[in-house]
C-alpha cells in the first residue's frame, strides 16, 4: 500500500472549482472558476470574470484547483 501525498483533486472539463494561487493577487484569497477543457502537463483553461466583469479565459495549474467549498444554502430549500 502506498503512503504519502492523497491524489490531487483533478476536475472534469465543465465542473465549478475554487482557484487558488499565491503568485495571484485576484486569486489569493480563492476565487470560482469553471473548467473550461483540457491542457498540456496538468493544467486546465478555466474561465474567472475579471475585474472588468467580463468572463476572462487563464491556463491554470490543477494544483491550484480545489473542490467548491459548500455554500451556506446547500440542502436547503428555498420557499419563493
């Protein structure tokens, strides 16, 4: 049995993710990011809205991408 390191979470190209990287000031703190396909060596095009609000397609590394954190309304439900 091997010891060590989990594999990292690697998304699915269309899945929501939470970006993350300390070389990025927009994504210091973590930003939502849709994964848009795949790329060479481990990364992915994911799509993040830039400081402008328009969608702005980046390479990322999938070390940087995590799973969405849950949100405060999951599985409730709302009465409109």
């Amino acid at each position: 049995m091997r010891r060590g390191k989990p594999a990292p979470w690697k998304p699915v190209v269309g899945a929501l993710a939470q970006y993350k990287s300390r070389y990025s000031g927009l994504a210091r703190l973590g930003c939502p990011v849709r994964v848009i396909a795949e790329a060479v060596g481990d990364r992915r095009v994911v799509e993040i809205i830039g400081h402008a609000g328009h969608p702005v397609r980046v390479t990322v590394k999938v070390i940087h991408l995590q799973p969405m954190p849950p949100s405060l309304f999951d599985g409730t439900e709302l009465a409109l």
